[in-house]
C-alpha cells in the first residue's frame, strides 16, 4: 500500500505515559533520529520528582515534548499536535494541552476499568464520545509488542516493556525518521544481553511496520531539514552543555577543575557527566552536604584551581555563607543553580526563576558577586565559559543562574572550535609586590581591582588571609572604620568594573515602542512570541539579560527609547524590581509560577495587548 | 602528604608579623609556641605549610603562623582543607579548630573528614566553653555546667572528641595536653608521620571562662593518679610508683582500672595502637570518670588505610595517563562523542 506523504513545516509530539514507561528514552531517541534528519529541534521533559510513583495514576506520569521544523525554532511548543499516551493517566493529564483536531495514539491495552477508574474515569472516553474532536488512532500497542516479541526468547515482562519501542518505530515510520542511530543505541545499550537488544529492535520495526500496513494511518508526512548554519552538530541539553563548558573553562585555563557538589534535582547530572572526565584533570568531590560542597570548591580555589560547585536554590541558600566568605577573600568561584520551584523543597523537578533575588542579595553584609544566566540548553556552554572569565579574572564569585527547564530541555547545538573559544589562562603571581620588597595581598589591579592570586607553594609569598575584614593593600586584620569603608565600596567596585557586552535590542523595523526585556531560560518563547507578533505586522523590540550583576552599561540608555518596558519572568517579579529600582522606570511585570515555561502563546496575547494600549 | 627536603628552618621562621591577640595565660599560647618550635623538624619549606582554621578563640592561630593560611569560617575548615589537599598533594594541610568549631557547627565535615581519611592534621584545641562569645557551654562541656547560657546548669550531654574521631573511623586519634610541650610535640611528630586524617585532641586551658578546667591532670597532687599515658608496646600502668594498671576484664566490653599489685601482669593490657578494629581504642577512650580520674593521653590509634586524596588523585592520574592525544584534541572529540551531523 503507498500511502500519501503530507509536507509539514514543524510539529509537536508529546510521549507520555507512566514513569516506568521509558518515556524520557522515546524521547531521547525520537530527538536524535530527527537531528540526524537536519531539523531543527527544542524538547521539554516533564517528570514526577518520584522516581516510581503508584503505576497508573496522575503523580506517576512523564512527558517528552519534542517540536521540530523546517525553521529556526525558539522553544519545545506550545500544544502538542500529537499526544502518545500510553494510559488513560497519561491522556486525561495531558488532554488539556491539546488543541482540537490533534492526532491521539493511544495504548487501549491499558484502558481497563482498572486503569480508568484509578485517574477517575468513570465512562471510557476511547468509547463515550469526548474524544470526538480529536483524531484518535486506538492502538494495542502492549498486545501487539508481546505477539511480535512471541519468537523470541524473552520474558512476558520483558517483552510489555519494550512498548515504548513499538510506539517509537509507529512514530517514526508516521514522521519519516531515519532509524540507523537507535539501532545502534539499542545495541549499546543492551550489548551485556541479546536477547533484550533483538526484542527491542523487533519492537520497533513491528511499530514502524504497523504504521505502513494499517490503514488507520493513512497519512505520512515529512518535515524538511531547517537551514542551518553549516557545520556539525549535537543535541545537547542545558546540564550537559553546562558539564562541556565547565571542561571548556579547565581546557582554556589551563587550571585544573574541582567541583565539589552533593546531589540535589535537577542539578545532579552536572555531577555525573562531570565525573566521567577525570583525564582532563577535572575532580568531583561528592561532599557530605552542600556548605561542605563548596568548602571543596573554595579550597581547591585558593589552591589554584578552577573551583565549581553545582546545586539548586535550597543548596545556594546553604552556601551563602561560604559566598560570602569568597566575596572576602576575593578568590575565584562558579556557582552553578539549577532553579527549581520553591520556596523550601518547592517542585523539584519544575522550572521557575526565582533564585534571582537570593543570587543578587542572598548573603550577610555587603557582598556583591556577578551573576550571569544562560538563555538556552546550548548556551549554557558559553555562559560557563563567560562565568570562568569572570571569576578568574576578577578573582571573584559568580552565581550561574539556570533553571530545570534548559536544563532539562535540548536543542541542536553547533559544536565550535575548540581555537575560537576564550582564552582564559591566568597568572597567578610569583614575586612580592610591596614597595619595601614585602607581598601586599590585597594590592589591586587598578584596572579590574582584582588583588593578585598567591597560592599555596609560592616561595616568599606566605601570607594569612580570613573572613574578618582586612587592611587595605596588607590584607592584615583591621577594624579601622575607614578601611571598613574603603573595603565595601571597593568589592562592590570591583563587581562594576567587570567588563560585560552591551546589551543588544532586537528591533527589525525600528519602530517598535514597546521593548520586551526578559533574562535566563524565557528567551525562547519570549523571542517566539515576538517572531508572531512581527508576523502580524506588530512592531515589537526584544532584548535579554545574560549578566545580571553587573548589568550592561547601556541598559540605562536602551529602556528610556522605550514608552514601555515589559518584563515576564516565571517568579513574581525580581528582575521588574532590580530594573525599577535602578532606573526609575515604571516596567510592566508578566508573570507566572506554575513550574512550566511560559507558552509564545499566552505572552503573544499579553503582548498585543501592551501594544494595543501604547 | 609532602617529602622532606633537607632546608634549615628555626622557630623564628614559624613566627609571623602579626601581634597575637589571645588572652594573657591563655594555653593557645602555649599550644602555638610548641607548633612553632616543631614545625622546622618537618623538614618542609615554609610555603608548602598551610594552617586552615574556623571560627573561635583557636582559629586564630593561622594568623601567627608564618605559612600560608586561612581563617575561614565557622566549622567549615575541614570541608575547605579537603578543596586545598584533593587538589594539591605537594602541601602540608594544617586544620586548627575548637570544641565548638568542630564538634558543634562543624560536626559533620569533621566525622567525613575522618571517615574519609583525607591527609589533614587537625588539632582540636579543647577548652570545653565557648571562649570567643564569652562563656556559652560547648558539646564537650559536662553535665550541669553552669554558664552564661545555663544559669541552672547544662542539661546536655557531652561529646567526647576521641570516642566521636573513633566511630567515625579515624585511622589517628590522640590526645595531649597543652602545658605538656614534649608530650604535645611527640604527638605532633607521630601525627606529621601519619598517612591521613590525624586527630590531635589538645585540652587547652582557657583562663577567662573555664579556668583550671584540667588542672587534676597538671597539678602534682593529682596528675599522677588522674593521667594515664599511653605507649605503644608497653603495659598500661599508672601513678606515681605504677601503682595502677589498666585490665581487660573477661566477659566485659570496656576496660577497668585495677591495683597493678592485685593483678597478675598477664592481665594488665600492653598498649597496642595499631590494633585495626576501632572497639579496643575507643574502650581506652571510656576510660576517664566524670572528673578527668583515668584519662589517657597519647596515641590512641595508629593504622594503615588509604588516604581519600590520594585515591581521588590516583584516578585522576589513572585516567591522564591513558590520554594519547593534547587536551584541545581531547576536549575536541569528547564534544564530537554520541550522536552527531554535519550541515554542509
């Protein structure tokens, strides 16, 4: 049978199903298969904190958003226009976010009364009607994995479980997906068992043959490679990117990297990807809690290292003490938070941006660091590089600001050359610098005010450093009010005197006179709401903040060319006050706290609005 | 842990710049002229010494050691010495601290410290009150101290510093005294020849809030029959003529004290600190009574086990040696790993 082939320019696929489904790994695998194809990509995972919640149930189901295009794309989607659900929990959870005529793939196997009943469903809606606004193709696809597994020598248990396999080749035969890699991957990833890896290929092809045989889906379609800038690629998710760009910093720094971390969602893969690359002289501490996490860091610090510790806002409101004492004794530091939704333990594997206030003011006394966030999974590689230049060059803290929607989230990523990337090296200093041939610790540059690096094993240059507040120049203790004075006003000096690009205001027309000003992980939908807006022959100016202390010298001058500044931030509001409270200006704040990014959606109506009523 | 090399260091050289600010009489004077007097005899240069230090009356010792140093903040030094000696193998990591810096705020890095086997020398200057704040009762003072924060008395119930080191694994666990400079200094010796953490408990006099808090083990009336000094080898005796010895009883746990006249000298137990399972030093460790009568000092426990920097940087160097091409080229292909494509 040939079936039709329909040209798409971009689509959005949600897997979902229970958390022991291997939704996340359909994801995964779907996502490469299509990188491989040349679209272009932005995914959305969506998981329970709990590792195994009750099979069934609302609380245990996952999700994996993938939107891929023949275009440049800012974000993983906003309405998934085909939903997986492997059970009735995954379809009634997700069922919301569809919009009408979506394509619904369900597993009837799991649609009993059993299962129906447990999520509250008291009429089956495979059968009662309420999914007639959609496209729903009911398929056995537990029943009919097991009968295509039936020659094979595995368990019935094992053959239920490759599912996710059926359901993957149905989708890739449905988007025209090239499959080579994830037969590969199946062979890796189960080379210490056979017969796991041919069930899991049977699986898929039997998904893949089913598409092409039955006449349920009578459409395939194809979605063309986007223009990309030439050269090669990966996928990378913001948590990887942020492990490589840790590598990157200790590759051009030449200093080695300590990172001293104790495991906490959705942080911990900075951890584990870290501890695998221990050749480049990068060593991770698992420490016993988050204070002595970055004790590890600051001490490798002051010993020459590249110290990094990486956590999530519960773990920076450990830390805070231990900034601060770094913020004293002015020795280079990256703190990674992987945002989550809080207060106290919050939704920890939900997205929110809400650490900025404790990034900027967290801490006793006056003890101002550079914060800097990334605005995307693959930014998050250079936004390390960019702390890294900062902290050893300016000898200070910097706080790195992500949050579990790029960290989690993926999108293609053009690898660089390893020769374009900064160079970092640092000098750390050899010889006393004292007019009378002693060592003066707190000696600065008077360009970046940063006092010299002197480390352990320096002949000649012994000296103490401490918490309490130090002389001028001598760094001896001192409680002279004036030093105390001239010490606070320096360090915040210093932090200003960091040199960070101006920022850059996205206007294509010109005549836009209302500026949308975001920072961090809103920049994909916040940029996608714009794109629409444009489309429609709305004016509309973009800018973002990738450093937040200190601010772009031109920020200033950029919002008063504007007669209104809007600032969507998923908390209630930090960077609108920051913003306020430094230049005077009346900003409009947009903001949500639901743990999921925003939609382009929902922030293109909000800013029509703003438009409307200039 | 360094090697030596043959320098030529005094005392003086240990001497830093900086006026110490302790109170007069305090035993931190003591205490720092012992370690500055021993520090020539490790044969390391100066600059590969570092004294790391907390919060409280002792860790301001670093300041008036001419080595580097750090006085970091409160319980924390033994994390941040973990940082520094992880990464830098070639240095002498010193952590000084407190009662109340290490077994109260500080609790936790101290026992992981331990269990780890990190390559650190920590001394814990123990004076049983919280001098610094002046006058609070500390985790190691007794029952019913009365202080400014216990008007009726203290209802905790103290540490004690050796049994903790011990459950925590410690591989080197002592006890000196601060007014006793060779016995404090024979101690710092075996700890500086140790491969690991090293636990130094060193009762230190403070004079403003808990004055004469040891005296029972200096004064002359009493020390004899208060003082039990451990030597590796040799049978636990005690008092002036040895008239005391220390036993095992059969079917007990613990040891006891007996008349060394009364006991047949089978019995009376030769001191081994070398003994691998922790129960036999932490049963010494519960030698003492409420009032310091049969408290050991010296080496409670010496072993052998590997010291957690060096299997961390043994991995390190495991994983560098199997590198066959520049880091650039390394780096380059790690981004390149997993699943790629090309746009041309």
């Amino acid at each position: 049978m040939t079936k039709q082939v329909r040209q798409l320019d971009r689509v959005v696929i949600r897997f979902a199903g229970d958390s022991g489904d291997g939704m996340q790994l359909t994801g995964d695998r779907f996502t490469s298969e299509t990188a491989q194809l040349g679209n272009d990509i932005s995914t959305l995972p969506n998981f329970p904190a709990e590792i195994r919640a009750p099979a069934g149930t609302l609380p245990g189901v996952s999700s994996f958003q993938v939107h891929f295009a023949d275009f440049d794309i800012l974000t993983p989607g906003d309405a998934p226009n085909v939903l997986v659900a492997m059970n009735p929990a995954a379809l009634k959870a997700n069922l919301r976010d569809l919009p009408g005529g979506a394509d619904i793939i369900v597993n009837t196997d799991e649609f009993t009364t059993r299962n129906l009943t447990k999520v509250g469903y008291t009429a089956n809606p495979l059968e009662d009607g309420s999914l007639d606004g959609y496209a729903v193709h009911p398929v056995g696809l537990t029943s009919m994995t097991v009968r295509a597994l039936a020659d094979l020598d595995v368990s019935k248990k094992d053959a239920e479980r490759a599912k996710n396999m059926f359901a993957l080749g149905l989708l890739s035969w449905m988007y025209s997906r090239p499959y080579e890699s994830t037969i590969t991957f199946l062979e890796r990833k189960f080379a210490a068992r056979p017969e796991l890896v041919a069930a899991n290929i049977a699986a898929f092809k039997a998904g893949w043959n089913f598409g092409e045989t039955t006449e349920d889906f009578a459409v395939r379609y194809e979605v063309k490679p986007a223009k990309m800038s030439p050269g090669n690629y990966r996928n990378v998710t913001g948590n990887t990117a942020l492990a490589l760009g840790v590598v990157a910093a200790r590759v051009r720094s030449g200093r080695p990297v300590v990172l001293g971390a104790y495991p906490i969602t959705p942080a911990s893969d900075i951890l584990h990807e870290l501890s695998k690359h221990k050749r480049f002289d990068v060593t991770t501490v698992q420490a016993e809690d988050e204070i002595a996490a970055i004790g590890v860091a600051l001490g490798a610090s002051y010993g020459g290292a590249l110290g990094v510790t990486s956590t999530s806002g519960p773990g920076v409101a450990l830390k805070g003490e231990t900034i601060s004492l770094a913020v004293a004794l002015e020795l280079p530091l990256i703190i990674i938070d992987v945002q989550r939704a809080g207060p106290s333990t919050g939704m920890p594997t939900k997205t929110e941006q809400a650490d900025l206030n404790m990034a900027l003011f967290g801490r006793h006394g006056e003890a101002p660091v550079a914060v800097i966030a990334p605005k995307s999974p693959s930014d998050c590689f250079y936004a390390v590089l960019d702390a890294a230049r900062i902290a050893l060059t300016y000898r200070t803290p910097v706080i790195l600001l992500s949050d579990g929607y790029i960290a989690n989230g993926s999108e293609p990523w053009l690898l660089p050359e390893i020769a374009d990337l900064p160079d970092l090296s640092v000098e750390f200093a050899t010889e006393p610098n004292g007019p009378a041939g002693e060592f003066l610790p707190y000696l600065r540059d008077p360009k970046t005010l940063a006092r010299p690096w002197a480390i352990p094993g320096t002949p000649g240059l012994e000296h103490r450093i401490g918490g309490l507040e130090k002389a001028d120049k001598t760094g001896d203790i001192s409680y002279d009010p004036a030093n105390h004075d001239l010490m606070v006003r320096t360090r915040a000096a210093r932090i200003e005197a960091i040199e960070v690009p101006d920022i850059e205001v996205e206007d294509p027309d010109g005549d836009a006179r209302v500026l949308v000003l975001g920072w961090g992980s809103t920049y994909g939908p916040i940029g996608a709401a714009c794109r629409a807006l444009r489309q429609r022959g709305c004016a509309i100016a973009q800018a973002h903040l990738r450093h937040l202390s200190p601010m772009p010298r031109n920020l200033g001058e950029v919002l008063k060319r504007y007669d209104k500044v809007v600032i969507p931030e998923m908390n209630l509001g930090q960077l609108a006050h920051v913003i306020r409270a430094r230049h005077l200006i009346d900003v409009i704040g947009y903001n949500q706290v639901r743990g999921l990014p925003f939609t382009a959606a929902e922030l293109e109506t909000m800013l029509e609005e703003v438009v409307k009523n200039v | 842990m360094s090697e030596s090399v043959s320098i030529k260091l005094t005392t003086k050289d240990f001497k830093s710049d900086q006026e110490v600010r302790w109170c007069p009489g305090c035993g931190d004077y003591a205490i720092l002229a012992a370690v500055q007097s021993f520090m020539p005899e490790l044969g390391i240069p100066r600059e590969r010494i570092v004294f790391i230090s907390g919060i409280g009356c002792s860790s301001r010792f670093p300041y008036y050691m001419n080595t580097y140093g750090m006085h970091s903040i409160h319980g924390r030094a033994p994390a941040i010495a973990t940082g520094l000696s992880v990464s830098r193998p070639d240095l002498s990591v010193w952590v000084v601290t407190g009662d109340g810096d290490a077994l109260s705020i500080g609790g936790n890095h101290l026992i992981h410290a331990l269990r780890r086997n990190v390559n650190l020398k920590i001394l814990l200057f123990n004076n049983k009150i919280y001098g610094l704040t002046k006058g609070q009762y500390s985790p190691t003072s007794e029952v019913g101290k009365i202080t400014k924060s216990t008007p009726v008395g203290s209802t905790d119930s103290p540490f004690n510093p050796i049994s903790l080191a011990l459950g925590a694994e410690a591989s080197f666990v002592a006890r000196t005294i601060d007014s006793d400079r060779k016995h404090l200094q024979s101690v710092l010796r075996a700890a500086s020849q140790h491969q690991g953490s090293a636990f130094i408990e060193i009762y230190q006099n403070c004079n403003i809030f808990n004055d004469g808090a040891f005296d029972v083990l200096k004064e002359p009336a009493t020390r004899d029959d208060f003082l039990i000094r451990l030597e590796h080898g040799k049978p636990i005796t005690f008092g002036a003529d040895g008239e005391w010895c220390v036993v095992h009883p059969p079917g007990g746990f613990g040891l006891s004290v007996e008349r060394t006249a009364e006991t047949d000298q089978a019995h009376v137990l030769v001191h081994d600190a070398t003994v691998a399972d922790p129960a036999y030093a932490f049963a010494l460790s519960r030698l003492p009574d409420l009032d310091l009568r049969h408290t050991p000092i010296g080496l409670f426990r010496s072993v052998d086990r590997p010291a957690y920097d060096n299997l961390v940087r043994e991995q390190v160097t495991a994983a560098q040696s199997k590198l066959t091409r520049g880091l650039d080229e390394e780096f380059a292909a790690l981004l390149g790993s997993g699943d790629t494509w090309t746009i041309l």
